[in-house]
C-alpha cells in the first residue's frame, strides 16, 4: 500500500481543551468531514468544495494542523507549490464526564458538543434538500426517528453498547466508493432527558 492510499490512524480521544476548541469552529468541523469522507484535497479544492475563499480555509488547515487533526501528503503532489492535506484520524472521540470538574475542559467540550450537533443539522437539512435529485430507491431506505423508553442505568448502557454495534458493523463495511455505491451517512444519540 502507497502513503497516498494508507488509511488514516483510527482515532484521536482528546482530553485538552486547546483541541477541542480548535475544532469547535463549523468550518474546521466541516473541512475535517470532507477529509475524511473524500479522502486528501488541497486548499484550492476545499475552498471550491466549502465556498470559503483560499485564505479561509488555509487559516483553517493550519489551525488544524497545529492540533494535529490533518496532516500534509507530499506524495499526491505534482510540483513542489502544490499542498495535498489529509485527515489525520478517521474519528475523534472525548468523553465530557472527564472534564465536569473542570470548568475550562467542559466549557470546551460543550462548545465542541454544540458545533458538532449544529452541523448535524445543516447536513440532515441539505440530505432534506437533495431528495429531489435522487433515485427514490435511494430515499426509500432513508429514516429520521426517535423514541424514548423508561430505562435503568443498566438498560441505557446496553442501548447505547448496542447502537455502538450496529455503527461498528457498518463502519467496517465498504470505505472506498464502488460502482452501485452512494455515501451514506447514519448520526445517532442517546440521552437522558432533562425533565425525567
């Protein structure tokens, strides 16, 4: 296998606040979405892919590149004033009850918490708006639900350990396109309700 195709390490946890604040800012979220979907781009091709102009986004890949979270791909390019970045994890995991003794570290993850649900939405959105350019075989299976039941602690760890299963299995599916594929995108929660 090429370092242009080697796939990225898995994950990243974070446990710094300086990271978490670094990818709370919707471009970089989104930026680091498309790397990781599309595979390696230059700042050309993500400023024509986001519609940012080219010194946004490269404000961006370099922020991004200080914490870590994409790194340079010198083998894809063609001349040395060509850059290629790819996404240095697949994913990116924190855990927010580490940080709730800490005030800096929580309010930095609930920021992080905060963008990555905002983007959530502009994407189920955009997924809304897109329908009416697809096959409606590929609508058909398409699903936005949610339910709630009375759980015990217990009960909620195994909800949430099966959901974990389920994205596990279809992670480790098919990760590059192939003829007869779409990109399909799955986003679940789970969470005790506040009123309860």
């Amino acid at each position: 296998m090429s370092d242009a195709d080697r796939p990225a390490e898995s994950h990243v946890h974070l446990h710094d606040p300086g990271p978490m604040r670094a990818m709370a800012h919707p471009m970089r979220l989104r930026i680091i979405g498309i790397l990781r979907m599309e595979g390696p781009a230059t700042v050309g091709m993500l400023a024509q892919r986001t519609g940012e102009s080219a010194g946004s986004v490269s404000y961006h890949m370099a922020t991004l590149a200080r914490h870590g979270f994409v790194e340079e791909a010198p083998e894809l390019a063609r001349d040395r004033r060509e850059r290629w970045w790819r996404a240095a994890h697949e994913m990116t995991s924190w855990s927010t009850v580490e940080f709730l003794d800490d005030p800096a570290r929580h309010a930095a993850s609930e920021a992080l918490r905060r963008t990555v649900l905002e983007g959530y939405h502009r994407e189920l959105l955009a997924a809304i708006d897109a329908e009416a350019g697809l096959p409606p075989e590929w609508i058909e299976p398409s699903d936005s639900s949610d339910g709630a039941a009375h759980l015990t602690l217990e009960e909620f760890r195994e909800l949430s350990a099966d959901l974990a299963a389920v994205r596990e299995k279809w992670w480790g599916r098919r990760r590059e396109p192939a003829e007869g594929t779409r990109l399909v995108r799955w986003i679940t929660h789970v969470f005790p309700r506040s009123d309860a």
